[in-house]
C-alpha cells in the first residue's frame, strides 16, 4: 500500500496536503448543501 502512495504523491508532506483538501471540500460540500436545503424549505 505504501508503494501506492508513492506513485501518487511525491512525499508524506504532499500526501498529508491532499487529505485536508479532501476534508475541507467535503465540509464545504456539507454546508452547502444543508444551506440549500435550509433556503428551499423556507421559501
């Protein structure tokens, strides 16, 4: 599994980098979303 990340990302650094885009879009996506929901439900 190692040897798989290796291929991707160049180094432990960008690796970690990566991970908390992932994290920080998925909350954006969240908020998102529930403002939507919140914006539709009281129109």
């Amino acid at each position: 599994m190692n040897d798989d990340f290796e291929k991707y990302y160049e180094n432990k650094e960008a690796d970690e980098d990566s991970k908390s885009d992932a994290r920080v879009i998925t909350i954006l996506i969240t908020v998102l979303v529930v403002a939507a929901t919140f914006w539709v439900a009281n129109q």
